[in-house]
C-alpha cells in the first residue's frame, strides 16, 4: 500500500498520483516515456492521434518493458496488462537511440531496438501502479535528470519497505552545500546506495542516497521543492545554488510563494511593460553575500500585476532555451543569449551548442579561422569567449559522436561529465 500523503497548504502544487498531475510533471507538449523520464519524438501522427482522442496522460510506456516492470515489481498481468484496442505508437531509431528496460537490466543481450512501440499509460489496466512509480523518485538536486532504471526501481522498493512518505531523494554533499547545515541527514541513518556508470558501462563507486524523510526537517525540504526554483528577470535562468535557499527563507519568513524576483535596476524595463511596484513595497536586502546587484531586490508579488511579470520572464525563457553551454548543460543567461542569437542570425549558424575558446583548445578541436565569437567575459573570467559549434572544425561530427557515446547509457555519462567539469555538487 502506497504511503499516504500529508495535505499541504493551498499555496503549494502538490504533485499527486490524480490523472489530472500528469501535464503539471512533465514540460509543455512533452510526451514522455514514464519509466526513464525521457522526452519521445512528437511525430505528426501522434499529434494527430490526439486530436481525434485526446490523450489524458503525457506518459507513455515501451510495450517491451511492460512484461520486464513487472517482474522486478512482482506484479502479474492481472495487476498490469494493455487494454484491448489500445493505440500504439510506432517509430523507428538508430541502434544507439534508446536502450529499451530490457536492456537496463540485463535481460537480454539483443542490440537495441530500432523500432520501439511505446502505449499511453491510461490504456493500461492499471495506470495509477506507473503514475506512482514515476512520482515515487524525484530528486532535489542541481540538476533535473532521471535516476536510471535499475535505481528507479530499487528506491521505490526502499520507500515501501521503509515507510517513506515522501518521493524526494537527495544526497548527503547537495543538502550540505545547498542548505548550509541548517537541514542535516538524521543520525545512524545509511540512506541508499545506488550504484552509476559511465557511457562505457564502467562501474564507478556507489552513490549514497537519502529520502527526505531522513533528514531533520523533511517539511522544510518539501515546502522549499514545492515553491520551486528561483528566478531572475534580469537572467531569466535559474539563479545559482547558493542563493536558492536565502530567497526561499526571506520569501516564506514575508508570506510570499513566487519565486520569481527582480532588483532596482530592473524598474525602468518593467515600467515600460506595465509593471510598476505596488504602494509601499519594501525591499528585500540581499546586498551581503549577494552583492551590490541585490541590495534593493522584489518578489514578483510585490508588483502590481505578477502574471505579466511571469509572462515577460517566459518570452525571456524562450530566449535563453535557444542556446547551450555544451560543457555544462546549462542555458546562458538573457542577456548572454540574446547576443548570441544576434550572432546566429547574422552569420546563419544553426546549432544551439556553443563552446568556450579555452575548453575548446583543451579537448584538441580547433575554431574556424576568421569566425568571431561571443565574449562573456567578466570580472572572475576574463577572456572567455564562445563559439558555435558551426564555427568549430568538424563540429558536427563532435556532436554526433557525443551524442552517440551518451545515448548507451544517458545518465551515468552525464554524472560523470558533471562530476568532472564540477557543474553539479554531489
């Protein structure tokens, strides 16, 4: 039986196991296989298929990892089948597209398949069993990835052998860094380990996992997923860890629960759009250790109108989501982005990867002669320029090579690049 959950203040988004959390989980018109929690092809006949049924999940499951789920959960085909008459989804991939769960665990030593069926999971018989193992293994951590399957699976044994009520997971080194030692792991708690690779398959040491209810202040950690990550208007991209926390402090301690600020500066853009402060408006002061920038500082409720202040900082988004730090995975900044958008036009470059000058010489590619790059340097790095990958020799070539290397096992390869260019805090 499925721990029960605690009722929360209206102010937060519960995510639930209702039909109706699904389009809240997952990115707008993402279509997502629920097991991995990665994003499918949206094909025109799929769309298409939608239109004429509509679809009440985005989650959709590989009919060849229907049989496999079921197994390690000790279900039967009583517990989980496919509805008679249910819609599948064809496509065809390249052999190092997508590893199917088969092949997560070993079950077979096939190559992976280039034609994948995948069903949308309220044509199963039982679709709250999935919607339950998706929401069971969210992370607070640095990053957004998916646990892989083989943890997936062992965490949500140890939520129900240990009563867990919550579905968040963290490690020991982000709760430290990211809150200070103001929340810490319980004594004489083991947490889990789970084990990582890399693209290779090579097996790394166990990664030690805790469930927020290990911890000394699970409802703090909950409140503070639930509000959401902060936001800049000025960046339009989440601001760094080591802010996340103080923002969400100040905000709870004034009653506010959008964690979406701007500063002093920003008053004369806003204006321009309509958005002026409300009367009496008090500044936050996070001028020490913020810096200088955020000494006059307001949450998005402190303006008369939040939701145009939110739409603004979306078309922003829509900006910043264009162009990629390849190295670190991470979106530039608005201002960043918008000059390198401006570079893109300009001289037709269609990729959205760029790369600095200094982690391009260190990994042995060479920049185009004559193409001109983005200079983002400031006081902490001086001279650092990116180039798009279009303005790299071979770059594509790079790309797909890459892409190849990551896709055999996606989230083992991704821990071991963040572990080594220190993008995430483990």
């Amino acid at each position: 039986m499925a721990p029960s959950s605690v009722a929360k203040p209206s102010r937060f988004i519960r995510v639930d196991s209702s039909v109706t959390c699904d389009r809240r989980v997952v990115a707008p018109n993402g279509y997502r296989d629920i097991l991995t929690g990665r994003e499918l092809p949206i094909y025109p006949s799929l769309q298409l298929s939608d239109r004429i049924r509509p679809l009440s999940s985005p989650f959709w499951i590989d009919s060849a990892s229907i049989e496999p789920f079921r197994d390690l959960l000790n279900l039967t085909s009583t517990d989980l089948a496919v509805k008679p008459g249910a819609r599948r989804l064809h496509f065809e991939s390249m052999n190092t597209c997508r590893p199917s769960i088969g092949q997560f665990w070993k079950l077979s030593s096939d190559n992976y398949p280039t034609r994948s069926e995948f069903i949308n999971i309220n044509e199963t018989t039982n679709p709250h069993i999935l919607r339950e193992f998706y929401l069971c293994h969210r992370q607070l951590r640095f990053t957004s990835r998916s646990f892989l399957f083989e943890n997936q699976i062992k965490l949500y044994k140890q939520k129900h052998r240990h009563g867990f009520r919550s579905n968040i997971w963290i490690t020991r080194h982000c709760l430290e860094q990211m809150f200070h030692r103001k929340i810490e792991i319980n004594r004489f708690t083991s947490g889990t380990l789970i084990q990582r690779s890399d693209g290779a398959n090579a097996p790394h040491d166990p990664w030690q996992i805790f469930n927020i209810d290990e911890t000394s202040d699970p409802q703090t950690l909950e409140d503070f997923i639930y509000m959401g990550f902060h936001i800049s208007f000025h960046k339009a991209i989440r601001l760094k860890w080591t802010k996340q926390f103080p923002l969400f402090e100040r905000a709870r301690a004034k009653g506010h629960d959008l964690p979406l600020w701007f500063t002093q500066t920003d008053l004369p853009e806003l204006s321009r759009s309509g958005i002026v402060l409300n009367k009496g408006a008090v500044p936050y002061d996070f001028g020490n250790p913020f810096g200088p920038h955020w000494a006059r500082t307001y949450n998005a409720e402190q303006c008369a109108d939040p939701l145009l202040l939110q739409r603004l900082v979306s078309q922003r988004r829509r900006v910043c989501v264009r162009n990629i730090n390849y190295t670190h995975n991470k979106h530039f900044a608005y201002d960043v982005a918008v000059r390198m958008n401006a570079l893109r036009e300009r001289y037709k470059l269609r990729s959205q990867f760029w790369m600095s000058r200094r982690r391009i010489e260190e990994l042995g590619f060479r920049v185009i002669p004559g193409c001109v790059g983005v200079d983002v340097s400031h006081k902490n790095q001086e001279n650092m320029v990116f180039f798009n990958f279009d303005q790299i020799v071979h770059g594509n070539q790079i790309l797909l090579q890459r892409a190849s290397e990551v896709a055999s096992f996606p989230a083992g390869k991704q821990m071991t690049d963040a572990r080594d260019h220190d993008d995430d805090l483990w």
